[in-house]
C-alpha cells in the first residue's frame, strides 16, 4: 500500500511539472518509488567506529559483483599484525571483461545513513602486493537519483609497498561529484554502496583496468579523532572530556576519550586529540565557518593559548606517569 502511495505521488509530480526537463527527472523519482516504495532508504545501518578486521574469515560483504572470477578473498595471514593477521585481498586481471577494473564495494554494513551515524571519514591499512602503482579513492553511491561521489584526490600506493595507513575524509571539501543528480549530504543520508577503488586520471567509481593486487584490512567508520562531542571540532570541550576521564580502562567510549576504541583513556587517547587539535571538519553542507559562528555562541573556560597550554601540561603529567 506504501509503496503505491509512493509511487502515485511521485508520477502525479510527473505529470504536473511544467518543464521537459522537471518531467523527466519526476519520472525517474517516480520510477524509483515504485520500485523501491518503503525500502527507498539503504538496506545497511552504517554505525560509528564499526570496523572490518577480517578476522571472521570471510570477506564481510565485500564483493565485485557477479560475475568475477577473482572475488575479494579472506587471506588468513601476513595482514598488518603479522603472521595470523586475516586481511582481504583483490585482484584485478586487466585487460577486459569481468574481474578487470580494480575495485571492490559493500552494500550490507557500509550502507545506510552516514549523517546521522555521525561518520565523516573511513580510515583503515591497505598494502599494493601487485607490481603495478595504484591510486587508492573512496566512492559513494545512494540517494533516491542514483548519485555518485569519489575521492577528490588519491592516495597513492607504490608497488610492492608495505602496509599503509589511510584515511578517506566525506565531506564536501574532500569528494567529487561523479554523477551529481544530488548533494553529497543527500547521498550521505542513503548511502547504497560504498566503493573501494584505484583511479589515476582523476575522481571514478568504475576502477581502472590493471592487473593488480591490493590488501585491505583495519576498515573503521570514524570522524575527525578528538572530536568527543560529535561537533565538527577538535578544541578545549573535547579536551576536557578527555581530562576528566583520564585513566579510565576497559570501559570508555570516544564521548568519554577513548579515540581509539581499546576501551581506555590514556596517552595514545591525548595524542590523537593533540595532533588534531584546532583542526575543523564540518559534515556535509555545512561550512567550517558555520562551525565557527556555532562555536562563538558558546562560551568556553579558557582561551586558545590556555588550551594548548593545558595540552602541554596534561602530556607532560601523563609522559611522566607512563615513565614511572
């Protein structure tokens, strides 16, 4: 019943538009709610800080379609960790037909509303164990118009590298519209597939045909490390979150202080906050001043140089403590 409801308001707006252009792009809504009714919003439920270890030995949903001959694979060792260490490998056999582009995508836990998960970047370790440079972007695809997003840049992975930290930021300032029938925040909100791929001439989410192999592992849904309060920033608030849980083992949370997720509050916690402090990664659609001006309505204890003063301070207090 839902979904003819759906499906009758969206062919009325059809019928109604005045413009040629209004009328096909009403038609493709249309379209699109009948076909997808109620189910219109992603099928996964992307959460805050979920990660992809491998460690279940599967490839947890990564895929390359069907029909590939060279799927992801669970590789039960030489991942980050070492020997025992799962990770996932792709290949990409180059030349034409399936399994050719390098590329890999998600649509069960990588789906779903990225806004409201509170997730503005993806960080994790990938390795090139091919002979063949890659050029490693993040690409989104959702929305009701089917729009598509990449990496504005990419980060690259020499041949025959060694494991390799990267980091994937989704805001507007970090992605391309690919195929823009929609904002970047609308996709965000409906994310259907998330896309790991490498693209050298520029932003893609088809992969480019080589013959390659690349490891991934480590995956996590994350935002800016320090940001305690979920607010765009990293300044004296979330500072004094961490100070006021310092020492806490086994039970934090990131609102608490625990920036990477081992259920404690402690150096490594204070010196990913340092590293990004001052730092401003506004969500989708909202500018690093809108942040700002919400911010200035909000008065805080001490100023600029206080904070990094107390910064100093509390590393130095906990250099000791890890010291003694």
């Amino acid at each position: 019943m839902q979904r003819n409801v759906l499906g009758f308001a969206a062919a009325h707006a059809a019928r109604t538009s005045r413009s040629p252009r209004r009328r096909n792009r009403a038609a493709l809504a249309a379209f699109l709610s009948a076909s997808l009714g109620a189910a219109g919003a992603a099928h996964g439920v992307i959460v805050f800080g979920q990660l992809d270890d491998f460690e279940n030995g599967t490839a947890m949903g990564w895929t390359e379609g069907f029909p590939t001959p060279n799927p992801p694979t669970n590789i039960p060792s030489g991942g980050p960790g070492g020997a025992g260490d799962n990770f996932l490998q792709n290949v990409s056999s180059g030349g034409a037909g399936a399994g050719s582009h390098q590329v890999m995508f998600n649509q069960t836990q990588w789906a779903g509303n990225y806004n409201a998960a509170g997730v503005t970047r993806i960080t994790g370790l990938m390795r090139n164990l091919g002979a063949t440079n890659l050029f490693m972007r993040l690409a989104v695809q959702g929305g009701m118009l089917n729009s598509n997003y990449a990496s504005s840049n990419a980060i690259p992975l020499p041949a025959g590298s060694a494991w390799t930290p990267v980091t994937f930021d989704l805001t507007p300032s970090a992605m391309t519209a690919v195929i823009a029938n929609e904002p970047l925040s609308d996709v965000l909100s409906n994310v259907l597939t998330l896309r790991i791929l490498s693209a050298q001439a520029g932003p893609d989410f088809r992969g480019d045909v080589v013959a390659a192999t690349l490891g991934v592992d480590n995956l996590r849904a994350l935002r800016l490390q320090g940001d305690a309060n979920f607010d765009g920033r990293v300044n004296l608030n979330d500072f004094n979150v961490l100070a006021a849980n310092f020492g806490t083992t086994g039970t934090a949370t990131w609102q608490t202080g625990d920036f990477n997720f081992d259920g404690n509050v402690n150096l490594n916690d204070f010196n990913l906050l340092a590293a990004n402090f001052g730092q401003v990664i506004a969500r989708p659609g909202v500018s690093g001043g809108d942040w700002s001006a919400l911010a200035s309505a909000v008065p805080e204890p001490v100023g600029g140089c206080a904070a990094l003063g107390a910064l100093a301070a509390l590393g130095t207090r906990c250099r000791r403590r890890y010291q003694e």
